[in-house]
C-alpha cells in the first residue's frame, strides 16, 4: 500500500535507523514565538523528512507540546497516542487532540451556525424591519457573497503573515459585524453588516483548511477533515432549531446576540490555544501582485484545478438538494414540515456517517483517488435515478423512493469532499492558504449558479432539481478523470493518493 503519509510530528518521532533516537529521545527543537502547536521552522536542512509528498520532500515539526497547547500529532488528533509515549504523555496528547478537533471544527461550523440560525426568523425580520421578504432574502444572499469572497482575501493573507493573525482579525471583526446586526434598524444596514459578517467569517473556514494542510499530509488529512465533517455536517442540523428555540424567549435580535456570544467563546478559544502553524520560513513575503501570481499558479496545475472543479461541482449538487427539497418533498411528494425536517436530518445524519466512515475505514486501506471515484459514481448513479424518477420512466413514484434516492446522494457526499479537499491540498505545501481560498470560494461560487436553476421550470415538477443534479455529478466525474488523471499517478507515493 502506498505511504499513508502522516503528520510532520508524527514522522519526527519515527527513527531514521535501528540506532538512532526514537520518540523518547528526539532533540528538542526551539518553536520561538510559533508556540507548541506549530511547524518548527525549516532553517536547517537535517530538519527536512526525507518522506516524498508529490513532487517535494515535507518539513518534518518538533516534538510534542504541553496539555494546555494543541498537538500537532495526528494520532493525538484522532484520540490516540502514539507508541512509546508515556501514561501522563499519552493523556495530554488525547486531550490536545481533541482541542484542536473541537477548535477548528468550531471555526468550520460559525458559518453555517451564522445562516441557518437565522432561517427561521425570517419573517419576524421582514414584519419587524418593514420590509418586503425579497429585500430581507438579500440579507442570505449577502451573508453568503461575503463567505465567498473573503475567502479569497483572507487565503492569502495567512499565507503572508501566518494563520494566527488573520483568524484572530477576522473573529474580531465577526464578533462586531454580529452585534451590528442585533441592532440594526433597517434591513440596508442588515444588509451591509450582514455581508461583513460573511467576509469576516470565511477566516474561519479558509484558515481551518490551512492549519490541517500545515499539520498533516497524505491520508491523515483525509481522516481529518473526515472528523471536521461530522462537526460542520451536524452544524446545519442543530442550528434551525436553536434558531427556534431562541425564539421562544427573545425576538430575531437574540439570534444575533447569541451568534455574538459564540463568536467571543471562538475568539477567546484561539488566542489561548491555536497558536502558529505556519514558520516564518514558509510564509510568502510579497503582496497582492504576489498572491495573484500564486493563485494563478495553483490554477495552473492542472490536477489541483481538477480537485477544485470536481469538489465545487459535488458541493453544487448538495446546494441544489438544499435549495429544492423543502419545496419538492412538501409541495410535491406531500411530506408534512414534521416529516420534511426528520428526512433532511436522516440525509444530514447519513453524510455524515459516511464521512466517518471514510475516515475511520477506508482512507488508509484505499487509494484517497479510489474512494473519491467511487463515491463520486454513487452520486452520479443517485442522481440518474432520481431523474428517472421524477421524469415518470417508472411511472408515479410516491415520497418513499424519492427520499431514499435523496438519502443514498447525500450520503455519498462524505466520500466526496473530504477527498477533493484532501487531494487538492497535498498538492499546495507552501501556499495552503491560498489553495483553500480557491477550494472554498469556488465551491460556494459553483453552488451559487447551480442552486437557483432548481427552480428554473415552476412549481409543479421536481425535474430541474434531479436535472442539475445529474449535470453537475457528471460533469464532476469528467473533471475527475481529464484533470486529474488518477491511474496515471498509481503506484505513486504521493501522500496516499
């Protein structure tokens, strides 16, 4: 089986030969103002792994933190220790790991908290504001457009001055825009700091995918942004109904007080824990002219541009789901808003229970290009039947099958993008930033364009849905083999690809 990769710390503890020192008696490396959650510098060449990842030899990092610092270890990430550690070292890696699960998974989940909280205030907000309900929809679309493009400013800007930084600037100004918004009395300055709010929230997401780069390589980040999945996937889930429980007690402003409130607890949780991921020696020392460039040489491979397109075009088939399924299971296939929400949470559930499984399972026993192919092809498959179905080749088909249809799609999703995420980032070490810019921007992008074709023929029929849904899985399956090519790079060691 291929290298699986691993983490820099992970392999700074394996020995080079059966003499030399072993986890127990590594020399310690200084991390200077980088703190214990950090890539150590790269200045001297015996710090280099000789492990390959692509093309390029890894930068190996410097031993393990203390328990009130996040491990760079993926086995302390996953939950488990690495051998040799003693008792007390092996607790202290568990209890990091899961701090730097829970911390980047909350910063992964803010945004989706920040839209789907407010979804059911929306009609409170257009009585409240005075407003027409086309005028408060441009309070999403905003939060939404801001999501999107501050990810390609923020990209960039942690590649130049580190993650740390950026991140810590863009909680604050999220913390900001949020309580704004809690106050604001028309929906034109709803608007406006809604956007902000959506600029300064994409530091999260951008960010999140650069630290796992920075930390792991090959089928450890996989697994990795596997485990973010199920914190991110359950996040569209709970927070509808947050949303509605504050509610009860509070109008729509309290919506926003509490996103307030989460914003401080996240804010307050990375100045004291995340520390540096990304050396002084790794960062880039150029401005604007020097981020194009990069970005433009990122979009020049063609592989990594293959794992973008291929995972921007999966995540416009679930936005279509998204945008259709409360209109097409309710009005179409009967379903009551009870019976609606249980089946979008089965399909939420499923995804990510695969995505567990694809981390747990199956990255690290499979070629990260052979997963991806076949969930890819069970999306496609998904996707024509529920065509056929929609199209009456089966006759009339009743809510049952449509909703298992709906339900095997979703669930394929956990096989899909984490591995388009995982893929395109091996191949982006010195500028992880600005590769998860264009990761995130065009899949919102992509999404974006598809969502509103949904709708596209009336009310009466749920073929558009299924329609851009099979366009988008097989023009994803094409990116997949013209870009990237996958059997051309098997037998390779390329980070578990």
């Amino acid at each position: 089986m291929p290298d699986s990769g691993g983490s820099r710390a992970q392999r700074a503890h394996i020995p080079t030969s059966g003499t030399g020192p072993g986890a127990d008696d590594a020399p310690a490396v200084p991390h200077g103002d980088a703190g214990p959650l950090s890539a150590d510098p790269h200045g001297d060449a015996a710090a280099l792994s000789a492990v390959p990842h692509g093309d390029t030899a890894t930068p190996s990092a410097g031993p393990y933190g203390d328990a009130d610092a996040l491990s760079a270890d993926p086995a302390a990430a996953r939950g488990t220790a690495p051998a040799g550690l003693p008792g007390p070292a092996a607790k202290a890696a568990r209890r990091t790991g899961l701090l730097v699960t829970l911390v980047l998974g909350g910063l992964t989940a803010l945004p989706p908290l920040s839209m789907d909280m407010y979804l059911p205030a929306l009609p409170a907000v257009t009585d409240s504001l005075s407003a027409p309900a086309a005028t408060i929809q441009l309070t999403l679309t905003a939060c939404l457009a801001g999501m999107a493009l501050g990810q390609l400013v923020v990209g960039p800007m942690s590649d130049r001055w580190g993650r740390r930084k950026p991140l810590l600037l863009g909680m604050v100004v999220y913390v900001l825009a949020t309580a704004i918004c809690a106050l604001a009395p028309t929906a034109e300055l709803l608007i406006g700091f809604r956007l902000l709010q959506g600029l300064a929230g994409a530091a999260g997401i951008v960010i999140a995918r650069a630290v796992v780069r920075d930390l792991y390589d090959g089928v450890e980040m996989a697994r990795f942004f596997s485990t973010l999945m199920l914190i991110s996937g359950a996040a569209p889930i709970i927070a509808p109904l947050i949303g509605g429980q504050v509610l009860r007690v509070t109008d729509w402003r309290g919506i926003f007080v509490v996103l307030t409130g989460v914003g401080i607890v996240l804010t307050l949780v990375v100045g004291k824990w995340l520390h540096e991921t990304l050396p002084p020696a790794d960062r880039h020392t150029g401005g604007v002219t020097e981020a194009l460039r990069t970005m433009r040489g990122l979009l020049a491979d063609r592989v990594f541009t293959g794992y973008m397109i291929a995972g921007g075009l999966a995540f416009a088939v679930l936005f279509a789901y998204i945008a259709a399924s409360p209109f097409v299971m309710q009005e179409i296939y009967g379903a009551s808003p009870q019976t609606f929400s249980l089946l979008f949470g089965l399909n939420s559930v499923g995804l990510i229970v695969v995505g567990q499984i694809n981390g747990k399972l199956l990255v690290g026993r499979f070629r990260l290009d052979k997963v991806l192919g076949f969930g890819l092809a069970v999306i496609v498959l998904a996707a024509v039947a529920l065509l056929l179905m929609t199209t009456g080749v089966f006759g009339e088909v009743g809510l049952v099958p449509v909703a298992a249809g709906l339900f095997v799609l979703m669930s394929a999703m956990g096989l899909a993008m984490p591995n388009t995420n995982a893929q395109a980032l091996m191949r982006t070490k010195h500028a992880a930033g600005s590769a998860s810019a264009l990761l995130g921007t065009s899949s919102f992008l992509i999404g974006a364009i598809a969502s509103p074709l949904v709708g596209i023929a009336g009310e009466d029929t749920a073929v558009p849905m299924a329609l851009v849904q099979v366009v988008c899985a097989v023009a994803a399956v094409a990116c997949f083999l013209l870009l990237c090519r996958p059997w051309q790079r098997t037998g390779r060691e390329d980070g578990g690809l």
